[in-house]
C-alpha cells in the first residue's frame, strides 16, 4: 500500500523505517529542506538503535522515499500519517499550531471528491481529531476521514516497539478506516499483537492517561526510595516485593532523577490541563508533576550540599539525556539538576556517548568531552544521571586513579555500593 508519514521526527522516522521493512510504499515527508536532503544522503538526523540500518536498507531498496510535503505524493497515498510535534506551550497546555499547520498544508493538496483518511499518531487532546475533520471537510465536496492512532514507542528501543507492540490503538467508528488500518498494520496483526479499536475520543485520552499512569509509577517509586533511605529499608529488595505482583507488575519501578523526554512531563501538563478545561481535576496528576519537580532539586541539592565551599570543585556529569538509548535531551532531568549546579562555583564537564550535539546547541558555554575517561580526570565528584551500558561497564580502578576526589553520586543505581567503596570512593545511590 502507498502510504504517506509526515514529520521526519522520532515517531515518523521510525513509522517509516517499519511500514517500509513490511512491504508498503512509503513517502516521508517533512518541511525541513536540509533535513530531507540529509535523509536522501543516508544521514539519519537522530539516534535511535537500528533506524540507522532499516532506514538506508528501505531507501536503497526503493521502498522508502523522503521528500517535501508534496501534492503528487498525497494524491498517490492511500493513507496519510502524521507525525509532527505536539509541544507544551507556556500554559502547560499543548500546542497545536505546528499540526494545525500541517494540516493546512495538506489540505492544499487534497483533491476534490477523493477519498482519504488522514491517521493521527501525534500525541493529541481529545476532540482534536474532530476538529480536524471540520477543518478538512468544511466543503461538501471532500471526504477525508479522520483516524486517531497514538504513538506508544519509546526512545532507546523504539524499532522494537513498533515492530512488536504491546496493543495497536484505532480510534475511529469509520468502517473503510477500520479496513484500510487493518491492512497498514497486517504484518503486525498477523504476529498476534493486539490490536484495540476504540472511539475516537477514547483513543486521544487513552494516550495521555498511559502516559501519565507510567509517570506516576516512576514519582511513585523514587519517593518509595526516599523512605527507604531514611529508614535502612532497602529500595531493591522493596521494588522486587511490589514488583512481584503482578497487578502491579516490576517496569517503572527503578528509582533515579525523576521522568524526563519529549513526551511525558508535556503530556501530564496537558491531561492536567484538558481535565480542568471539563470541570474535572485529576489531582493525582498534579501532585505527581510536583513530586517529580522537586525530585530535581533535591537531587541537586544532595551534590551541592558535597561542594568544597574552599575551593571549587570539579564535578563531572555522566549521561545527559532523559534515559540510555536515545540523543534527545528534550525536558531531560539532567537539565534542571545542571541548571542548579551551575549556579554554583564548580568547574563543570559534561559527557554523554550520544546527546552531546543536542546538550551543546542548549549550552554551548559548558564543558563536554568525547571521551568517557578524559571527563572524569581531575574530578572531586562524579554525578551519574543517565543509564547507559558505558557508565555500568566503567573501569572502577581506572577511575580512582584519574579522579582528583572521591564522591560518586550514583543517581541510577548502576553500582553495587561494596564494589565501589573498596576503590575509596564516597559512594551515595538511591534508596540502598
Ligand atoms: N518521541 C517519542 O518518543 C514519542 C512517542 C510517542 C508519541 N510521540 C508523539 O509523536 C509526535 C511526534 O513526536 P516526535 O518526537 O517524533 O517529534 P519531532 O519533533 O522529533 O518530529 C517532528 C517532525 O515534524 C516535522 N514537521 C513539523 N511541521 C511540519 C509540517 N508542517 N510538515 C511536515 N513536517 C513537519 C519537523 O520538522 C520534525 O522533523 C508528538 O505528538 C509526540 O508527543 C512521541
């Protein structure tokens, strides 16, 4: 089938990369000239394991083109996808204007009398896909249906994610919809994964409550984490308890900085904000976008609390996006925590094996380095905020050697403390 995915994003480019591997004709479209020149190239503008390879294996086999939104290509496709960004505006509400544009854009192209159905995978409030439908529709002469089918992948493991899916989420009551999704997403349907047809509405509020329940989860354990610290309970073994049953079932239970990425404190802000916009509340929600706030402050009050206040401190920061596997930086909770340090009299260097581009175009004035062991020279502390399989495979003895100091702050929990406090170090973690 020929389909079209617009936005060159995470979500579009890995939509693409799979629809393209399972034998439909895919067009991926962007706005971003220099980026759809890169594409063409083999430059893949984001990191994420295996797009690399999927992306350039379809290209090369003429499965997979990137252009310009263009009007021939939407006249040609059956099904058209969007992807662009849903981002948070400055009332915690999200912000519509890039897909209301695009949809504008689209539009332009759409022809008289023709059939076509329009899949959201944005993550957006409900009543959007309605609107959208009046926006598309307002004359006689089209019929454009509107299909809302949320995005569920998660950076780091996002090619497997969509190849694999816990559930496929269709929220339509369009049956050629039904029938046209169902053909879009046969090679998954086949392999046994779940597929939900819901409402419209239900499917926009299914994606923002999942999120928020998974948030909830992470604010939930850290605090959990706290209480064990200050009473010698230990965090493992509590989390391996709850953990263990399986209505609670043991993912999101590790306690760290707080949530970060590009999409769950948004979307919290913004189903806080759509429940209001109501009449309802959902408190619960509020009180998690707190907890996880000052998760951030106190976690950097912990190492400012460690400062030489005689001198000033070299302190290192390993990992600086939201979680292992992925470059984006996008509300990471790194950020907060090396606003605060900042503020504070310490040499500062930072390093990440992949979002130092995406750190440095945010402060370009602070210190990076490539090389893990040259990050961590002359350092009196160590702060460890990302999880990646780097920092865990660490040469300790190599590490106090090339350190000035010797506090670790293990916001991960990627050490076993007798491992590392035999080298010397200071070692504080989470909840053990
Ligand atoms: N990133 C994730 O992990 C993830 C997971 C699930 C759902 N989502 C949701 O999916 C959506 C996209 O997220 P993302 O992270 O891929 O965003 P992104 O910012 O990485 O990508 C969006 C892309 O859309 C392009 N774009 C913007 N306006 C356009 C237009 N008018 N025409 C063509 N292209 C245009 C941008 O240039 C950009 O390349 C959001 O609603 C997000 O909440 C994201």
């Amino acid at each position: 089938m020929k389909i079209s995915v617009i936005g060159c994003g995470y979500v579009g480019l890995v939509t693409a990369a799979c629809f393209s591997d399972f034998g439909h004709d895919v067009f991926c479209m962007d706005n971003q000239e220099e980026k759809i020149k890169k594409l063409n190239e083999g430059i893949i503008p984001i990191y994420e394991e295996n797009l690399d390879q999927l992306l350039n294996k379809n290209l090369k086999e003429d499965k997979l083109i990137f252009s310009l939104v263009n009007g021939d290509i939407i006249e040609k496709s059956e099904a058209i996808f969007i992807a662009v960004g849903t981002p948070m505006d400055i009332n915690g509400d999200t912000d519509l204007t890039i897909l209301y544009d695009c949809i504008q854009d689209i539009k332009v192209h759409l022809k008289k009398g023709r059939k076509k159905t329009l899949i959201i995978k944005s993550t957006i409030p409900v009543g959007t896909c309605e609107n959208i439908k009046s926006m598309l529709n307002d004359n006689q002469d089209y019929e454009i249906d509107v299909v809302s089918n949320p995005e569920f992948l998660r950076e780091g493991s996002a090619i497997k994610d969509f190849m694999n899916p816990d559930r496929i989420v269709i929220g339509t009551d369009n049956q050629r919809s039904i029938k046209l999704l169902k053909t879009i997403y046969k090679k998954q349907i086949d392999l046994g994964h779940k597929v939900i047809f819901t409402n419209i509405k239900s499917a926009e509020i299914a994606k923002y409550a999942s999120n928020s329940f998974l948030a909830m989860k992470v604010s939930f354990i850290n605090e959990i984490s706290d209480l064990c610290e200050t009473t010698g309970a230990d965090i493992d073994e509590v989390r391996n308890v709850i953990g263990s049953d399986k209505r609670i079932g043991d993912k999101f239970l590790e306690p760290g900085p707080g949530y970060g990425g590009s999409c769950f404190p948004k979307d919290l802000s913004s189903l806080v904000n759509i429940a209001k916009s109501y009449g309802n509340r959902i408190e619960i929600i509020e009180q998690v976008i707190e907890s996880n706030d000052y998760r951030k402050v106190k976690l950097a009050n912990r190492i400012i609390s460690k400062l030489n206040l005689n001198e000033i401190s070299n302190v290192t920061v390993l990992g600086v996006s939201f979680k292992a596997g992925t470059d984006d930086v996008r509300d990471s909770p790194a950020i907060p925590i090396i606003q605060q340090l900042i503020r504070k009299d310490i040499n500062l260097v930072v390093h990440d094996p992949m979002a130092l581009t995406n750190f440095s175009k945010l402060y370009p004035n602070i210190n990076t380095a490539l090389d893990l062991y040259d990050a961590v020279r002359g350092a009196d502390i160590l702060v460890i905020l990302t999880e990646w399989s780097i920092y865990r495979k660490i040469d300790i003895s190599k590490l106090a050697k090339l350190m000035k100091g010797n506090k670790i702050f293990d916001f991960r929990n990627i050490y076993s403390r007798e491992k590392i406090i035999i080298h010397g170090f200071e070692y504080e973690c989470l909840g053990r």
